[in-house]
C-alpha cells in the first residue's frame, strides 16, 4: 500500500511543482525546462541502464527483456504519433524549438479561445505518459523498497516540466492560477494506475516483474533520446542541457550507490 501511495504523492507533488512554476514565471520558461528536462532525463538514464534493464536480465532472460524493451518503445512511439495528430502537427515536423511545441500544442495554443482545448490534450496526452513511470514504481516498489524510492523521486523530478506543460495553456485559456494548478496536480495522479499494475504484475512471478522492469525501461528511453535530449538542445540553443544531462547520470548514480 506505501507504494500506491509513494506513486500518488511522486505524482502529484511533480506535477504540481511544475504548474506552480508556470504561476509563478508565466511561460517564458525554456531554459529553466530545458535543464530540468536535460537533467530528469540524465537520472532516468543512470536509472534504466543501472537498475531496471540489469534486473529485468537477472529476474527474466536477455531475450525476454529485449522483447519487453521494444514493446515499451512501441508503446510511447505510438501515443506520441497519436498526440501529435491530435494536435494538427504536421507529420514532417520532427523538431521543435519552443516549450509550447515540445508538448506537442503548437498549432492548438494559436489563438486565446483553443487554449482550453489545448489544456484538455496535454491532460490526456501527459496522463497516459505516467502510466509506464507508475509500472515501473510499483513492479520495482514490489521488490525492492529502496529501488521504488528512488523512482519515486525520479518521477517527481521528470513530472515538474510536464505539470508545466498542462499549466501553460489552462492558465493562458483563462482558468485562474489556482484551478490550474489543482487540475495540473490531479493529472500526476495517473501514476496510480500504473503502480497498482506493477504491484499487480510483481506479485505473479520474477519473470512477470522483469518484462515490466523492461516495458518501463523501453518507454523511458524512448522518452529521453528520441523527446527530452534533442528537444532541449533545442529549446535552449546551446550546450546546457548536454551538460545537464551528464549531471543527471552522476547524480543517479550516486543516489542509487546511497540507498543500496
């Protein structure tokens, strides 16, 4: 049960951090997301290549955690393709050089009367992306308390950009600062559904938890090196979020050799 709530408070907390922030600077946030993005996405790195792909191995196969790996790539390629038709992005355009862009709501926040609707797809869109973070947290959870705590943190940390990118438009669409940031908070709680999956799943067997350990670890590096990486760059024009993100795989490094 401590898990389920460890992923509810990851969850919320992240999120709402990131639509304070929003209240607070309004959207002139690029570079300050750039780095959390490059950061969040160096600690998920450290995370997968040192955690969750090498347990994956161990509990299941190589095979099993290759198989698992690319479903969880698939996973996010295909929810992105979706979001991005969904927001009348053309197909062409792979990069993006602003925050609104970035979470795939350029074209809808044009004008000040589609904002709201633009808030209604970044709910779901961001929603639907902390499903495999809360697997992950729960199958990981299930099996070693340390390793679930340390998801927990990372989660919190990688929902701060995203409860920024489910502000920005709710706000701009007309909802007080407020209500933005109670609704923006309330979107972290998806991550729920994903850890009661992963206790769910760690409960069946080993080789049940390491095909998780490896959807998880798919979703997440798809995320990283295919959205958070290039789009940073991106966003902040320079070497920054390189440089970040090497802090981030220090640092969850350190912080897995500290709760082991």
């Amino acid at each position: 049960m401590h898990i389920i709530l460890l992923s509810l408070i990851a969850g919320v907390v992240g999120m709402g951090i990131g639509a304070i922030l929003t209240a607070l600077f309004g959207t002139k946030t690029d570079k300050m997301t750039s780095i959390f993005l490059s950061f969040a996405g160096g600690v998920m790195l450290a995370i997968v290549f040192i955690e969750l792909i090498p347990e994956s191995v161990e509990l299941s196969s190589v095979p099993i955690s290759v198989i698992g790996i690319v479903i969880g790539v698939a996973m996010v390629f295909v929810l992105n393709n979706i979001v991005d038709r969904i927001s009348s992005k053309k197909s062409g355009e792979k990069m993006h050089e602003s925050f609104a862009e970035f979470f795939h709501s350029n074209d809808v926040i044009a004008r000040k009367k589609s904002m709201l609707r633009s808030g209604m797809i970044m709910i779901v869109a961001i929603g639907l992306h902390n499903v495999p973070e809360g697997l992950a947290l729960g199958a990981a959870g299930q099996r070693d308390a340390a390793l679930g705590f340390t998801l927990a943190l990372l989660i919190a940390l990688h929902n701060i950009p995203e409860g920024m990118a489910v502000a920005v438009p709710l706000t701009a669409g007309g909802l007080s600062k407020f209500k933005s940031i109670i609704i923006t908070a309330l979107v972290g709680a998806t991550t729920i559904v994903g850890a009661v999956l992963g206790v769910l799943i760690g409960g069946i067997s080993d080789i049940a938890v390491g095909v998780s350990f490896a959807i998880a670890s798919g979703a997440m590096l798809y995320v990283v090196l295919a959205e958070i990486l290039p789009q940073s760059i991106m966003m902040s024009k320079n070497r920054m979020p390189t440089v970040f993100a090497l802090i981030g795989i220090i640092v969850g490094i350190l912080f897995i050799e500290l709760v082991h």
